[in-house]
C-alpha cells in the first residue's frame, strides 16, 4: 500500500499546538487514522494511538474512563472517539489543568494532547464544541479527491472566472473514463489495492451496519434501513421528501426523517440546504441529498458496471452527484465549513439553480450538466440571483466541453477538469 497525500495535511499541521485537542470527523475508511499517522511521520513526532474499536479497550474507556486516559499517554491519537463519550468530560478537565498551567506559568506554551477521530457526528461532537471551545479544532475528511489521485495542486473552488483560468486542470477525461471513476469511487483502499469494487462496497456496507448501525434502529428495522439507503442512493441528487421515501420502503416520515439523520451525521449522504433569506420569499426550503461517494451510491442503486450505468437514467444525477462531492472536497480540504457556503436554489416558479457559492459575499450560480455543448438554456434562470441582497459573481456551467468557452461576458462553459 502506498500513502496517498492529502490536501488537508497542510490544514491539520497548522493547527498541531495551537489546540489542545483536534478531531477529525468522517465516513469510515475515508483515511483518517493513516492520515494522523503520517503527519506523525512526517513531523516525526512521537504520538500514541489507541481505537476504540477494540472492544478491550472501548470497555475500558467506558468503565473507567479517568483510568484509561491515565494509562495511556499523550498526545494520543483516539479513533472512533464516539464509541466512548464518558472520555469527553475527563478530557476536558485534563485540557482546563493544562490551560492553568500555561496561565500560572508553569508550561510555556499550548500543546496538542489528543487527536480524536469519529466516524459519527452525533450529539458528543456538539458537546466537544461547547465544552472545549476555543480549544478544539474540528476538520472533515471524505474519500480522495480528483487533484489527490492525479497528485495535481489542489485549492479551494471558487468559480471566479479569472481564477478558474489560472487553475491546472486534471487530466481530459472522456465520457466512458469518467463514468468508470465514477463507479468506483474515492475510497483510498480502492487506489492503493487491486480490490474488486462490488465486493469492496458489499463488505462496506455490511460493516457500517454492524458497527455504526445496529445499536442506533431496531433489528427488526434492519431491512427496512437497507432498503432506505437504496432508496436514497436512487435519489442522490433530488430533494428530500419524506412522505416519499416512507411510503416506498413502508415507514412513517419521522422514522424516515430520523434515518435521514443518521445518514448524515456518519457522513454517508450531505445535505446542501436551499438558498434563503428575506429576499427570497418563494424559494422551496427542502434539503437536497448527496452521496458523499459515488461507487457506494452506484452499489447500493444496482449498478455493477460503468458501462451500463453511463448509458442509464441515473448518470445524470450521478454526474451532478460527482461534480457537487469534488466541490465539497475542496472546501473542507480547506478547513472550511461547505454549509457555510454551499447552498441551490428552487422556488414556486420551478426557477431552478443546481450550485450556488457564496464567498467572499458573492454568489456564483453554477449548472451542471452531462453535456459537451449545453445551450443557453442553461443559464437562463442566472438572472434570479440579482434580487439577492448579495454580489453577484459570474455564472458558469460544469459540463464535459473541452475548453472554457463564453456565452457572454458574464457566464461560461466551464470543463469539469477545472474543479
């Protein structure tokens, strides 16, 4: 197996010592423990590791948490931190001792104590906020990105026109390439071993229910949880509408909300929120789902091939699905909160934005669409964006055209490699 560079390596390395504890929240198997582990390395630093999937040691974190932060020493890396929530509260005594002796002068200077890993965003990673504020620095990690598989420069989307030019491209990707990248997805495991990709993605499937699942629904629910998350993945793209999803798999809509929930705060699905504010008074307030990878959505939507899943109806929404996770990647590769300034926007009208990016207070309409040549058409509810209370910033569409081409001076054709 050969490391793959991360982009947010940069990120987390400026935050070692500037924060007693840093967490890195993600999917499973997206890298994050190999991540620390190589910084650890390349800073050549001594630091501890522990996992909580040990069910030696979980017990021990549980049963007697003061304990085991005792005997184990720091800095410390602790994965699937959530498995053991009753480390939070003795963490946070021995960062308040810390921080006293930093202020009565007894230590120099703040260092990193713990590195927690999680792939579940639940309410223990709301309490971290709260309890540590100011001394905890939270990043998301999800699978490679395009420019982290190509080893291209890698920097944070913002579709501004002039920027976009000066960017290095990814390599040309033709139709039938795409789609088979698609189809495999951006799983690490996938691009340092020779895996079979179906049964990669069934032996995933069936660890997150056992390790992330089964103790959150029901068993008697299991299968209707299963057939949810298919449910979904054939959604992937489409607004959330709970009576919908409920009725096909036989549920009622809080359950389905609930589940929503779950999906998300383990980092399989994101959730881009609509564009609201008091300007925009007609605007539909759904969230829209997408699957944070695309070969585990493929897999649980049935297709086995790239092949057929390039001709079906799905490669439209898959390719969205594609274009709109790369744009989430740069962000919080970035350290940056995507929700913070990813958003779409529909209203009553049916007037429809697939990407709005909000920056630097501006907002840049984005299209996307599974086309070499899209017509004008596409940009044609562009204009929506003047009556927000914000700066507009040229249009673009992501397409699968060659090169950047201008429909006026305002918006363009831009080729996804520039994502």
């Amino acid at each position: 197996m050969k490391y793959i560079s991360r982009t947010i390596e940069e990120k987390i390395i400026s935050m070692i010592d500037k924060y007693q504890v840093i967490m890195i929240t993600g999917p499973r198997q997206v890298g994050k423990s190999t991540l620390l582990n190589y910084i650890s390395r390349k800073l050549d630093r001594n630091i501890n590791k522990v996992t909580l999937d040990d069910l030696m040691l979980r017990n021990q974190a549980q049963d007697d948490p003061e304990l085991f932060l005792r005997t184990h020493e720091t800095p410390l890396i602790i994965d699937e931190f959530q498995r053991a929530p009753e480390l939070l509260s003795y963490i946070k005594m021995i960062v308040d001792n810390d921080n006293e002796k930093i202020i009565f002068g007894e230590k120099d200077k703040i260092e990193t104590l713990y590195f927690l890993t999680g792939s579940q965003i639940f309410e223990t990673m709301e309490e971290i906020s709260e309890s540590l504020a100011g001394r905890v620095g939270i990043l998301d990690l999800y699978g490679l990105s395009e420019r982290e598989i190509e080893k291209k420069e890698s920097e944070l989307f913002i579709p501004n026109i002039d920027d976009i030019k000066n960017r290095q491209r990814t390599e040309y990707k033709s139709t039938i390439s795409l789609y088979k990248k698609i189809h495999k997805g951006s799983y690490p495991e996938l691009y340092t071993i020779d895996k079979d990709i179906e049964q990669y993605y069934s032996d995933y499937f069936r660890t997150f229910i056992e390790k992330d699942i089964r103790k959150l629904i029901n068993i008697k629910d299991e299968n209707k949880f299963i057939k949810f998350v298919s449910s979904l993945a054939a959604r992937t793209g489409q607004e959330f509408i709970a009576t919908q999803v409920a009725s096909e798999v036989g549920i009622d809509d809080k359950t389905a909300t609930c589940w929503l929930s779950i999906l998300k705060n383990t980092g399989i699905i994101y959730l881009l929120q609509p564009y609201v504010n008091n300007t925009v008074g007609r605007a539909v307030k759904r969230e829209k789902i997408y699957f944070t990878d695309t070969g585990l959505a493929c897999y649980l939507a049935g297709y086995v091939d790239y092949i057929t899943l390039e001709k079906s109806a799905y490669s439209g929404p898959i390719f969205e699905t594609y274009v709109v996770s790369e744009i989430i990647k740069s962000f919080v590769n970035s350290g940056k909160d995507a929700r913070k300034h990813l958003y779409y926007y529909r209203d009553n009208n049916q007037k429809e934005i697939d990407l709005l990016i909000n920056y630097n207070n501006t907002i840049y309409p984005i299209e996307i669409k599974k086309s070499a040549n899209p017509g004008k058409d596409a940009i044609k509810n562009f204009d929506v964006v003047n009556s927000f209370e914000t700066e507009k910033g040229n249009g673009i569409v992501l397409c699968m055209t060659k090169n950047i081409v201008a429909y006026d001076e305002n918006n363009y054709m831009v080729p996804i490699e520039y994502i």
